[in-house]
C-alpha cells in the first residue's frame, strides 16, 4: 500500500462538475493499493497516518499528529501510484490491484481512519476526479506498508 500524504489548509475533490469531497485543515491522501495488500497493510498505514506528527504545536514545531489537532482526511484512489514508468514512454500498471480487490481495501482503509475519530471525505472510486489543495508548509510525504 502506498500514500502520498500532503498537509492542508483546504481540499476538495469534483466529480461531473460537482464537489463530492471538501475539509480544511487536515490531510490530503492519495491512495495506491497493490495486488500484495492486505487488511494489515490498511490498518499499519491508517495508524501510521493519523500518528504521525506533521503538525506545528506553539513552538512551530512538528509535534502534533492529526488526532491531536482533530484534522479531517480528503482521500483519494489512486491506482497510479503503482505505475512503472522505467521501461518506455507508457506506464505500466501491472502492480496496481485490479479494482475489486483495490476498492475493498480502499474502503477498508477509509473505515479504519473513521473508527480512529477521524472525519473523512472521498472522492469516487474509479471516477475521473478533480482534485484541488492548498499545501501548508509544504509538507508532502510517501507512506508504505512495510516489506513493499
């Protein structure tokens, strides 16, 4: 499982010209899922995510995580997170999980960070999506599920 996580003041995902997902102050998550992830995978990423401290405290440091500022969560799939681009000009998307298997563990994940107190929006899965953000900081980072 891999998650490109990035810090935000604001984010929103369009669907057919309308907006189906919207937080502020929070995080924004695309999500690639493999055809190797589990229900593990989902839970070690959910806890790292919402643990993970990115956040300032009054020192401007980053001491906080997500559960301690009570951000919100606009996550994404994004099966082309597992795109190999280093043969050739095309992508090759051959490690991508094939999307029943994708979408149950997408939304395994996405039901893990709810039961953590997490309020979490979503785009569509499968849809062709727009995503708009402001990143705070920039703070970007990539997440993996161990062994990947």
């Amino acid at each position: 499982m891999r998650v490109v996580l990035q810090r935000v003041t604001d984010a929103s995902v369009t669907v057919e010209d309308k907006v189906v997902g919207s937080i502020t102050n929070g995080l924004m998550l695309l999500v690639g899922i493999t055809h190797e992830d589990t229900i593990d995978d989902v839970k070690f990423v959910a806890d790292k995510i919402v643990n993970l401290r990115i956040f300032e405290d009054d020192e401007k440091k980053l001491n906080l995580s997500l559960l301690d500022t009570k951000g919100s969560i606009l996550s994404i799939s994004q099966f082309t997170l597992y795109g190999d681009t280093r043969k050739g000009r095309r992508p090759n998307f051959m490690a991508a999980a094939k999307p029943d298997l994708a979408k149950e563990l997408y939304d395994a994940f996405n039901e893990e960070l709810r039961s953590k107190g997490i309020i979490v929006e979503t785009g569509k899965f499968g849809a062709m999506m727009d995503v708009q953000l402001t990143n705070h900081g920039p703070v970007t980072l990539l997440i993996e599920s161990p062994n990947k």
